[in-house]
C-alpha cells in the first residue's frame, strides 16, 4: 500500500513538473501565450495555399458555379 502512495505521488509530481516546464513562458512572462495551432495562421501552410476547412468552405459558398450563372444570364 506504501509503494502505491509512493508510486502515486512520483507520478503527480513528474506530470506538475511536466506541465510547468511546458507551460513556462505561458506562466513566467508578461505577455505569455501559446502559439497559435491554427492552420491558417501558420506560414508554410500560408506559402501552400492551404488554409482551414472552415475557411475554405465559406470561400467555395461565395463562389458562383459557371453553370448557375449560365442559367441566370439572358444568352440562353
């Protein structure tokens, strides 16, 4: 039962140290913030062309198929 306690708190004190060491210009500094893990913000994603899902299906709904403007247009 010792060795589980023992066990237990190493294994809390490893994963505290973990988060702290991770978390350290988060906690530490004035301006502390995490990375941003979006896609679009990241520039080789940018210099592909590739951005988020999001953002590419609002781009390709503001889009006009040529048949729909075909079928709208007056030359038929």
């Amino acid at each position: 039962m010792i060795i589980m306690v023992k066990i237990l708190l190493l294994g809390i004190v490893i994963l505290f140290i973990a988060i702290l060491l991770m978390g350290m210009r988060v906690f530490f500094t004035r301006k502390g913030e995490f990375h941003s893990i979006h896609i679009g913000d990241s520039k080789a994603m940018q210099e592909k062309g590739i951005h988020c899902a999001t953002s590419q299906d609002a781009e390709m709904s503001r889009k006009v198929s040529p048949i729909e403007k075909l079928l709208k247009s007056e030359n038929l």
